[in-house]
C-alpha cells in the first residue's frame, strides 16, 4: 500500500515537527548578528574620537614648534640690533 502526499494547505508547523535544534541556532545566529552590529557601531565612535584626540594632538604640537622657533626668532633679533 503507498500512501501519496495529499496537497497540504495551511500552516507547515501542523505537518512538520518542530525542530528545537534549528530554531536554537537560528537566534544564536540573531543574537551574534546584534551583537556584531553593536560592536561594530562601537568602534566606529571610537574611531572617531582616535581621530578628534590625534587632530588635536599635532594640533598642540604645532603650537609648540611654533612658539619655539618664535622664540628663536626672537633671540636671533635681541643678539643683533640692526
């Protein structure tokens, strides 16, 4: 006796057993997918303070050069009176 496959209507969970396994992984896979997300957008924040920090950074070092070689200057017109 062979028993054919009447066409199914309806929900696929009232002829398929549920499968715990499948559904486990699948939101183990959502919950690292969030995560991931998260920790991407993360360190694009930190980027983008690394960035403001390194700008400011030659920014006081500039300064500094500046004001040594301003005082260079400075000494070089003190020592000879023109």
């Amino acid at each position: 006796m062979t028993h054919e496959n009447p066409q199914k209507s309806g929900s696929r969970y009232l002829y398929e057993p549920f499968n715990a396994t499948a559904a486990k992984v699948d939101t183990i896979e959502k919950v690292n997918e969030e995560r991931w997300k998260g920790l991407e957008r993360r360190l694009m924040v930190i980027e983008g303070m690394l960035e403001r920090l390194e700008k400011r950074l030659w920014l006081a070092v500039y300064g500094i050069v500046g004001f040594v070689l301003t005082q260079a200057v400075y000494q070089l017109l003190q020592l000879n009176p023109s």
